[in-house]
C-alpha cells in the first residue's frame, strides 16, 4: 500500500510502514492519513510492525496519537510495534510526551526488523 504520504511494505517477516512527512501538513490531510494507516492496521495487526521515522521532519499531537493508537491495535491482536530512524528532534518531542516509556524505538532500520520479527 502507498500512498504520497506512507508506503507500507513487508520486510523480513514484517511490515513495514515508513512515512514521508513534511514540517507542516493540513489538518484535512493528516486526518486523511490517520484513516488510511488505519485501515491497513486492521488487515495485518498481529503481525510485526516498524515504523521508519527517517523522512519525517515533525509529529504533532495527531500523529503522537495515531502512534498510541497503532501500538494498541498491534498488541491487542498480539503483534509488537518498533519505531526507528528518529532524529533527535523527534526523539526529544517522544521524550517531553514521555512517550518513549511505551514504545519499542530502534536505532536502525536494520535492528528494528530483528525486534518486529520476533513475534
């Protein structure tokens, strides 16, 4: 699945959802998003998911909750969610929301496939 915002693909026994995000997005579009990242959770929740963070420049309290929301989902159906290519802006807003205490966050890509394939 893709779309201009996420690409969703399988790697390694798991998916893989890797958004490109821009500093500043609509609000129209981001609910847009959130739908279709949704939507595509519903289909594979109990499988391995990484989130590749690498093209993101910012996450306001939408995406934040998309997130919390997407780990949920995963969990409940028995799956794990590990994010990966956080820069250290991105890391630091996870840390001021202390939302770094609830998700699997990865260094690389690479060892984020390893965490996901492990379910």
């Amino acid at each position: 699945m893709s779309s201009d915002r996420f690409q969703i693909t399988h790697e390694q026994s798991a998916n893989v959802l890797h958004f490109v995000l821009p500093a500043t997005i609509d609000t129209m579009e981001i609910d847009g998003l959130i739908e279709a990242v949704l939507k595509q959770l519903t289909s594979r929740g109990e499988q391995g998911w990484v989130v590749d963070l690498s093209q993101v420049e910012y996450l306001g309290s939408s995406m934040l909750g998309l997130f919390v929301n997407m780990r949920e989902r995963i969990r409940q159906a028995g799956g794990i969610l590990v994010l990966c290519g956080m820069s250290p802006q991105l890391l630091q807003i996870f840390k001021t929301c202390c939302l770094e205490r609830l998700f699997t966050i990865a260094k690389s890509r690479a060892d984020a496939l390893a965490l996901a394939a492990r379910v």
